[in-house]
C-alpha cells in the first residue's frame, strides 16, 4: 500500500542519496492517486476489488474523486472520501522552447522543494512521454549534471512521482486525441535510490484503470546502483532500463561519477547482465560525450570491447545512446564542452565498425535549461517563459 513516508535506500554501501532529510507528512490520508485497485482495497475495509477499479479509474480520467461513480455504491464512495485525498504541487510555471515543442514545468512540493518535469513530443502527432522527478536534489554528484550541484534534498513521494503525469496531462488536449505514452525517470534525482516510490509509481502507471502505461513505455535511468536495478528486475520486469556509462575507463568515470568509487563499473554491469537475462530487455548505455575528456578513439574502442563482453557472457546487445553534452552554467564559463561533430562522428564510426549501430539522442529544450542534465529546480528567467494554462478536460462518463 501507498504511505507517506521515507524511502529506504537501494544501495548496499553506505547512502549515495547523501544524508536523508525528513520528509514532510501531510496527514494520515491516502493519496488516492498514488494506489493501485488492490492497494485500495486493502487500505480500506470494506471496498470490493471491482468498485476500487471503477474509482481508480474515475480518479485518474477526471483527476478528482466524484461524487458518483457508475456502479460503485455510495458507501463505498463516502468510505473513500473519509480515508482519501488527492494532494497535489503547486505549479509555479511552465516553459515552451522556441526551438522544440518540449515544456518543461516548475513544480513545488508540500515541503517547499522545486523539482522539475519535461513533456517530451514523440515521433507520433499527438503523444508525449513525460520525463520525471523522482528526488528533489540529488547527492551522487556527477560532474556533468546541473541537478547535483544542488545536493540531495528528499525522496519524494509515490503520489509526488504520479501527480508530475497528471500536471502534464492537464495541457494536453484530448478532445484532438493528446495523451501521455510513455514516463522516463530521468528527471531530477538517482530513481533506485528512492526505488519503494519508485516501484509503486511504476504499478500505478502501468494499472490498467489507472495511468493505463505500457510497461514497454517505461525507463527507468541510473547511474548504476547494482541492488536496485536487480529488485527493479524482479518487481517491474516490463520496465526498460538505461544506464548511464560516461566512460569505459575506471579513472575518468570515477571523476566524472563519483558513485564508481561504491559501485565500480563492472558490478554494475553484472546486474544489469542479470536484468537483461531475467526481462529479456537489452539495456540502453547512455553516453555524454565531453569534448577531449571521453571522445577519443580510444574511448570508443574500450566502450566496444565493454560491450562485446557484455553480449559474451549471455546479456542482450546493449542500445547504445550518444548523448551530446547540454550547458549546465548558463552564466558562466562551463565545465565542459560538448564533443565536436568530428568528434562525434569519429567516435560513432568505432562503434559501428565494431557491429554497434548507436543513435544519437535528440535532447530537446535546451533554451529553457529542460534538455538531459540541465533540470536544477529553478523557474528560469529568460524568453521562453510562459504562465502554466491548464486545459479543461473534455467530459468522460464515469
């Protein structure tokens, strides 16, 4: 069941979160669209399974509990309305790039922490994934992403994860047929370092009266923390998972991810190798490429032996996802440089030459700092920013 509370770790060695902050409790109501038809069901006495699925569904169609539901009693009704809620962050604003049709919303939590959400267009006219939060802050501290310089603040809650969706799906319009496809926790925040939230959020998402997500539709993005992602394998093995690589080479990943120096590389490795025999899913290797630091032939070729030995000891062909490198000091000099498009090139064609097709990431709105690794929970300044105007949702019968 659903709960307000704080999150246990993934991890075996020690807190890569950073020290845990308490976590603000709103009261002891259920927040109704954080649980699932069974969760509901054992929460509170007396809901049947089949009435729980009518007002899951009635929840997450009109984003409010009404006061009737086709074929639910009143009693029922009135039991869930005296156990339940439906919290919601505050929407201090919504950015459109004047380059890409990606928004990105400011949103802020009970507590008063600002975390960050990305409506990402698909390639189909109409669809969006949504790219959230699963921490406020972050305390793995990689070199190359805005969001660690904030430090790790909290978990936040399953409710806090979900409502990010529905903020999203409240632009949209679905009279022309708009809908959210698909969530990749790749927002602000390490997802298996708050993996309970994690995994609940992942049900509810993927309940068929409630967010209605495939599965498929569903990555989960880490830096590498072994203990979760092979529980992420057991628990949600629908899921996709990508890892973020930085680099083959032990000493420049450990300086551009600290966390290498709790969970090298090659441990983190085996389980993804058990994740990928257990679901049947390759993994997706992320790989930021920084100009002079991890884009030079050499570079390539150690990433191709990596992952040949990865498809050798049984796991699928990795999907390997070129990444260039967003600014992360909009008002300053950077920290890093992105890889020149020779660079680039050169460094693809190793791979290719090796039998490792890779595709190059279109990472949208950067203007609005909502591109990967720039999201730092601040409502930015600059063209580009408009109010948060929320569609009316067409009528849906109950």
């Amino acid at each position: 069941m659903t709960k307000t509370r704080a999150s246990g770790n993934s991890g075996a060695r020690g807190s890569p979160a950073g020290p845990v902050r308490p976590e603000p409790t709103l009261n002891a109501m259920i927040p109704l669209q954080a649980v699932t038809p069974a969760a509901l069901t054992e929460a509170i006495p007396g809901v049947p399974i089949e009435e729980a699925r009518r007002i899951v569904g009635a929840i997450h169609r009109q984003d409010r509990l009404p006061a009737v539901v086709r074929n639910v009693r009143r009693i029922t009704l009135d039991r869930v309305r005296a156990a339940g809620a439906l919290p919601t962050l505050a929407v201090r604003g919504a950015q459109c790039s004047r380059i890409d049709p990606f928004v990105k919303y400011s949103l802020s939590t009970p507590g008063g922490e600002v975390v960050e959400t990305v409506r990402i267009p698909l390639e189909r006219h109409g669809r969006y994934s949504v790219c959230v939060s699963s921490q406020a802050g972050c305390g793995l501290g990689c070199a190359f992403c805005a969001t660690a310089r904030l430090g790790f603040q909290r978990n936040l809650e399953t409710w806090e994860i979900i409502e990010q969706v529905h903020v999203v799906r409240r632009g949209l319009n679905r009279v022309q047929g708009q809908r959210v496809h698909g969530i990749v926790f790749q927002g602000m925040g390490e997802p298996l370092a708050n993996l309970d939230n994690v995994i609940e959020s992942i049900h509810v998402a993927n309940e068929p009266s409630g967010l209605a997500i495939d599965g498929r539709a569903i990555t989960v993005c880490t830096a590498g923390l072994p203990t979760g992602i092979r529980r992420l394998a057991r628990e949600a093995p629908a899921v996709r998972l990508a890892l973020s690589i930085a680099s083959p080479i032990p000493s420049v990943r450990r300086r551009l991810m600290p966390i290498d120096l709790a969970f090298p590389l090659e441990e983190v490795l085996d389980a993804a190798l058990e994740h990928s025999m257990v679901t049947g899913l390759a993994p997706m290797w992320s790989f930021t490429l920084l100009d002079g630091v991890n884009d030079s032939v050499h570079d390539a070729r150690s990433l191709a032996q990596l992952a040949r030995d990865f498809r050798r000891r049984g796991g699928l062909r990795p999907r390997i996802s070129i990444v260039p490198f967003n600014p992360i000091d909009p008002a300053g000099p950077q920290s890093f440089v992105r890889s020149s498009h020779d660079r680039e090139a050169a460094f693809r064609r190793v791979l290719s030459e090796a039998g490792l097709p890779s595709h190059k990431r279109y990472s949208g709105g950067a203007d609005i700092l909502g591109a990967c690794g720039q999201l730092a929970g601040s409502h930015a300044q600059h063209t580009g920013q408009m109010p948060f105007v929320a569609l009316t949702p067409p009528p849906v019968d109950d």
